[in-house]
C-alpha cells in the first residue's frame, strides 16, 4: 500500500458539505406544513434528519476517513454475508415495517428503524471491489471465473431486493456495480448484455405488478390522469414551472402544503426548483457534477484496485442517484422513489452516504497528488 500523505481532499470535503448544508436548508422550508401537520411541529423531519442521519453521519465521515481502506478488503466476506444478512431481516415478523405490501425497513423498539438496503449499497461494494480487485483483467472477463460469479452475487442481492420490493435501490446497486464491472475490464458485450437483460427484467417487473404499469404509462402521457396516478408528476411540474427562472422565493413554496405527494424526501427538487428557480436548480445539479470530477480525480490516481473500484462504486451510486432522483422529478425518467443524495429526509440515506464519503476521503490520503 502506498504511503500515506495525511492530506484528504479538501475540494471533495467541501463540495459535499456544501450540499448537505443545502439540503438542510431545503428540508426546513419544505417539510414544515407535513411536520406540523402530522406530528404538531414543524421543525420535526429537521430534527429527525440531525439526530438520526447528520450526526452519525458525521461521525462515520470522520472515522472512515481515518480507517486504513485496506481495512474494508480484508473484511469483504464479511461484509457480503452481513448484506446478505440484512437484506434478509426485513422478511423478519417485528422487525419488519413498511408501507403496504413493500417493507424496505427494520423497526428496533418502535423508536428507531433504518433501511437495510442502504447499508448493503456500502456492504455490497466493499465485497466487489475485493472480489474484482483480485482478478487480472483476463479472470475479470473469463466466462467461469468472472462473469457467472458476478452475475450470481449480484443476482442474490437484487432478488432480495426485488423481493421488498425496492426497485429504485435495486437499480441503483445495480448500476453501481455494472460501473465497476466495466471499470475492472468487463468486455462491453458483456455490460451490454446486462443492460438489454435489465431492459427485460424491468418490462417483466412492469407487467407483474398493475401500479408499475401505470407509472410507466403515466411517464409515457403524464396528462392521461393527472388526478390520480398521473398526479405525483403532475404536481411536481407545476411547482418546477411555478418557480421559473428566479423562483418563488424561498419558504413560499404552495405545493408544500400537502399538494405535493413525498415532499420533504423524494420530491424535494420541486420544491428547490419552485421556492429558488432555475438557477438554483442548475447549481444542484453542477454541484452533484462538480462532486463526480472529483471522485474521478481520485480514482484515477488511487493506489491499487480495489481502492479504484471502491471511489468508482460510491461516485456511481451518489450521482446516478441524484440523476434518477431529478430526472423522475422533471418526467424525464419514471417515478421511482429514489431519494435524493444528501437532500432528501431519511436518516440512514444521509449517514451511510456520509459514511461512504469517509472512506473516499481515506483513499484520497493515498492518491499520487
């Protein structure tokens, strides 16, 4: 392992406290009539997203930041086996909670609960990184040691989680780890194949389920049912379009007001969008780019593979996310309940995400400067 120069990257640091920051600031304005309303105060879903998703997501910045990498590779099996682990407790009686038919969450005590799946984007990419990272590029892209192995591993995690079901984590993990596949030298038949198997697998998961195939409609004609599953959509381009070029100013929001569905988590970008305009907009979004040229920076001077593959999985994960999130939002891509990254209320999103920049930090300390 290289040595280290003791110096993380600053730039990386500073661009996604800004974002968070940011995110605060948006959660404040926008969650404030759904906190009132549903738990008699305001502040509630700020003060959830402190205590629950930026204080230990600080906490885990500063520690991996300070772990050796190398830590997480000796560890990978481990850390497979805890995926596997926790995707399974969600099936668990007591310990399941969710919505409907879907259960993404662990309940503990009734007072706090988090999403395993989550955690398993983390988890999950340590184990490939380790994996792929000891393979030369010929066992990378060797049929029976490369590819049905990866496409074993990877299929368990996703049946679990189509199993929640969690379709929007289930793309992104798998996005992630496709990235880093091709990064490790995956021919491109390969990450072809994947993509017209995935193209597949989703017009099967559309044709299952009938609230599916009325979301993707709905992305199709938006106007068909504005009233109902056209809706969401609906209501999120009209703050977007409300807002223009300079927005409505910020906390005089009017979708916030329970017009809106998901308002203070996957719907927060309309509301960027109508209380700061377009402008603003633009900026989240240079940010989120600004923040993927870094990582791209690191990764390309990281000291050995598996720290590549690692520093590739996490720039993957957080802007497709943030691009899934936004292109939903402004009907470019369907509904699917993916958060946005550092934005969106939810605790374990924003701690885990900080965690994973923690650990880019830590390769940062390695990286030829």
């Amino acid at each position: 392992m290289r040595k280290s120069s003791g110096v993380i990257d600053n730039m990386l640091l500073g661009v996604v406290v800004t974002i968070i920051v940011f995110g605060l600031i948006m959660l404040l304005s926008a969650s404030g009539p759904s906190g009132y309303t549903q738990f008699s105060d305001s502040y509630y879903f700020v003060k959830h997203q402190i205590i629950f998703g930026l204080i230990p997501g600080v906490a885990a910045m500063l520690m991996f930041s300070h772990i050796p990498y190398t830590f997480w590779k000796k560890h990978a099996w481990h850390l497979l086996l805890i995926s596997i682990t926790l995707l399974l407790l969600v099936f668990i009686p007591g310990l399941s909670a969710g919505i409907g038919s879907a259960h993404s969450w662990i309940s503990i005590g009734g007072f706090f609960s988090l999403q395993p799946s989550e955690i398993v984007k983390l988890t999950f990419l340590f184990y490939l990184a380790a994996w792929l990272g000891q393979r030369s590029q010929h066992g990378v892209r060797d049929v029976h040691s490369g590819l049905l192995p990866f496409v074993l591993v990877l299929g368990s995690v996703l049946v679990l989680l189509i199993l929640q079901p969690d379709i929007g984590t289930m793309s992104i993990i798998a996005g992630m780890s496709l990235m880093v596949y091709f990064v490790a030298g995956a021919p491109i038949a390969y990450v072809l194949g994947f993509i017209i198997a995935g193209i597949s697998a989703f017009a099967l998961l559309i044709k299952a389920a009938p609230y599916r195939a009325a979301r993707f409609t709905t992305f199709l004609h938006p106007e068909l049912d504005p009233q109902g599953i056209g809706y969401h959509i609906n209501q999120s381009l009209l703050a977007i379009g409300s807002g223009g070029m300079f927005g409505v100013g910020y906390g005089r929001s009017r979708q916030k007001f329970q017009y809106l569905p998901e308002v203070s988590s996957d719907s927060i970008f309309a509301i960027i969008g109508e209380e700061l305009g377009l402008l603003i907009s633009v900026a989240t979004i240079a940010a989120f780019l600004f923040l993927l040229w870094r990582i791209i920076r690191i990764a390309k001077h990281a000291p050995d593979k598996f720290a590549k593959y690692v520093v590739v999985g996490v720039g993957s994960w957080i802007v497709l996310q943030a691009f899934v999130n936004i292109g939903s939002m402004v009907a470019l891509l369907p509904i699917t309940g993916v958060p946005l990254p550092f934005i969106s209320y939810g605790g374990t999103a924003l701690a885990v995400s900080m965690a994973a920049i923690g650990v880019v930090l830590n390769i940062s300390r390695y990286t030829r400067k």
